[in-house]
C-alpha cells in the first residue's frame, strides 16, 4: 500500500508484517512449492504468535481491532513471499472471522475466535462442491434434522486450508422445499466431528495451502454451531463476498510486486548491444506499465476500504466495489507477472528466478472465489440498478440531451 496514505500506526503494522514474512526460511517457500508441505502450520503459528492474524477481528477476541484500511497493508505483505501464504492467512483470519463477528452468538465468538487469532487453530471456508461453485444456491451438501441436531452429509472441493483446518465454515441445504435464498444453513463443524479430507490437488500453483476435497459423511453437528439463523446463509454468504474477493484482490498486489522488483533490477544489470537493456524502450516501457498496472490496484483497493469502512456506503455497492476491485486488480497483477517474464526472456522461463513460480501462483487469483466471469456479472447488475434510481430521482444532468439534434426523437429508435 501507498506508504504516504498510512498512519504511523499502519507503517508499524506494515513493518510488523515485513518483520514475519523476513522470517520466512527460503526452504520452507520451495518445499511448499514442491508439495511437501501440505500445510503452512509454522507459519500460521508465527503469524498468530505475532498478532498478525484476525486484522479486523476486536481485540476481546484476541484481533488486531482494526479496519479493512489496516487488513490490506497485512494482505499486500503477507503474498510477497507467495500467494498461496496469504490465501491460507486470508481464509482463517478474514474470511471465516468475517462470518463470527458479523453473525456469531457471544459463544460462538468466545469459543473459535481468539484460538484461531492466536494461531492455535485454523479454519476453512466450504462453499464449492464438485457441481461448481458460482452456483451459491444449487449446494447439494445437506444438512437434515435430528433431534437438537443436524446430520451433514455431502462434499465440497477446492477447498484451500481444508488439509490444515480445525474449524470448517460449512453451507447446506436445510429445507428442500423452501425457496432459494431460504433453504441454507450456515454450520461450523469442528474437524473432529467427523470431517475427512480425502484428496489434496496437484495444483499449477499456489501449492501448500493444503487445498482438499472436504467430506461429510453423516457428520453430527449441534444447534449451536449454526452460524446465524437456520435457513438464513444468504445473509451470511453476500457479506461473506466482501473479505472473500475483496481481500483476494488485496493480497494479489503482494504476490505481484516482486515479479516488478525482480525484472527492474534483471533490466539494470543484464546487457545487450552494449548498453543495460533497461535503456530500451521495448524493456522500460514494459517496467512503466507494471508500475501503472500496481499503483492503479493499490489505488482502487484503498477507495474500497475506505468505502467499506466509512459505514456510509450501500451494502450493494460495496459489494459492487469488492468485485470491480476483485476482478481489476487481479487481472492487473496477472500482466504485471506475465511483463516481468517478458523483460527477462528465457530465463524468466526457469526456475533461476522465481517469475515462473509467480505467473503459475497468480492464475488462481482469477478463478478462486467467484471467476472474474461472475465479478464481471455482479458489477454489471450492480450498475444497472443504480443507474435506474439515478434516472429516477433526476438529480444529475441528463447529458443525452446536450447533442445538438438532442430532440430529433424520430431518430431514436429503439426496436
């Protein structure tokens, strides 16, 4: 994040984070590449250890406290080393605390809240089943009652943390009778429950988080392990999409910026025809647009926290905002990688440098947690909508009449 825009407060913050992902051993980063760690466990004990998880979290329940303003100077941080580190961080300490603070009963909170902050626990969020996922509602994972109990049943796949979890953030189907945005439940269903993972992915990318296949296979799980109301995970889930693809989009710009770092300074010492390459324009043109393409993210993700965190914006458009923002910056970051291959040619394609890592650690960005398809889906009815109450109140201009053959109306024809 823009470094001019924080808070002594957030530069300690920052500084803090640099401080744990310096910590970070080279080994641990190759070995998590190479699948032989399922599951960064160290590093999410290190991060609790140091207070670096739950950012927004209040600090009763063992968080930082702080607003979506500080949570993407974490986020930005914690993806230089990989992607695949702020992914793991991302689910447990944004996206599953989201659900708990927001909708949790005061046991609930007590209970999962200051473990996983801590880093003593992790958790997973389970929303994609082997049908797919963008489909919210067409879940086939369900949950039927028993007694002051549910009885799960079903899977879910592309599970990142699912290797690693002691707590999984669960939706299925509770009334198969009743209408869409009625019929799920959001449970949390502690691992030892009766959750088995069964198969851990040979991923492109992003490996070590310990993404899995989750199964519920007659898994008993209290009434008191609803999250929010019986039937009422609809509500759960559309304030769940903030800090899920918000907070993607953010941690996408750390996982990005050494590619930038790693091509600028290969272009001041690699020459050619005598000169450092970075002297031509085929190469520092391509260095300018990667630092357009960061600066450009970072800055719509900083309106989108202060948007969120202001109270004063619509729901709906923050939702707007998250997956503008999820799908800008992304898609920035994925060129940012592929220009940074670009300027150092064929050994951008080896394992020499780790830009090849980068490229197939950034393709997930566009795909995990709703494609950049739906992003695109959601802001477009998003906009319509708006742009309907606009024309309705009549407080802006109307600029279609600012033509000089403005009312020629036998020329506008519609059908």
């Amino acid at each position: 994040m823009f470094d001019y825009l924080m808070t002594p407060q957030q530069i300690k913050l920052r500084d803090e984070t640099r401080d744990l992902i310096k910590w970070i051993p080279r080994e641990y980063i190759l070995d998590m590449d190479a699948d032989k760690i399922k599951y960064p466990k160290e590093f999410m004990i290190e991060a609790g250890r140091r207070n670096l998880i739950g950012i927004r979290v209040p600090v009763e329940y063992g968080g930082r406290g702080g607003q979506w303003q500080d949570d993407i100077i974490v986020a930005e941080e914690v993806c230089v080393p990989g992607y695949i580190f702020g992914c793991a961080w991302g689910v447990t300490g944004d996206v599953v605390t989201e659900a708990l603070v927001h909708f949790g009963t005061e046991e609930q909170k007590k209970k999962y809240l200051p473990p996983i902050c801590k880093g003593d626990k992790y958790a997973a969020e389970c929303l994609t089943e082997p049908r797919g996922g963008s489909d919210f509602f067409g879940a086939t994972t369900i949950a039927r009652k028993d007694g002051s109990d549910f009885i799960l049943n079903g899977q879910k796949r592309f599970i990142v943390g699912g290797e690693g979890a002691d707590y999984f953030l669960v939706y299925a189907k509770t009334d198969l009778e009743a209408p869409s945005a009625k019929s799920m439940t959001c449970f949390m269903v502690e691992r030892d429950m009766g959750v088995q993972t069964e198969y851990l992915y040979n991923l492109m990318g992003s490996r070590g988080g310990g993404t899995a296949r989750v199964v519920f296979d007659n898994v008993r799980v209290p009434q008191e392990n609803v999250i929010g109301e019986v039937n009422g995970a609809g509500t759960v889930f559309n304030q769940m999409m903030i800090p899920e693809r918000f907070g993607t989009a953010a941690m996408t710009i750390g996982a990005a910026r050494p590619a930038l770092d790693i091509a600028t300074d290969y272009s001041t010492k690699r020459k050619a025809f005598g000169t450092q390459i970075k002297n031509f324009e085929g190469v520092s043109f391509k260095i300018a647009e990667m630092v357009i393409k960061l600066d450009s993210a970072r800055a719509m993700i900083y309106t989108t926290a202060l948007a969120i965190d202001s109270g004063k914006v619509k729901p709906n458009r923050c939702r707007r905002m998250a997956s503008e923002s999820k799908k800008f910056v992304t898609e920035q970051c994925w060129d940012v990688a592929n220009l940074a291959m670009q300027v150092m040619g064929g050994i951008g394609y080896t394992d020499v440098y780790p830009i090849e890592k980068i490229v197939r650690d950034l393709r997930l960005a566009m795909i995990w947690v709703g494609t950049n398809e739906i992003m695109s889906l959601i802001i477009q009815h998003e906009h319509y909508r708006e742009r309907l109450a606009e024309l309705a109140s009549g407080e802006k201009r109307d600029s279609e009449m600012d033509a000089l053959n403005a009312f020629a109306e036998s020329e506008k024809i519609f059908e």
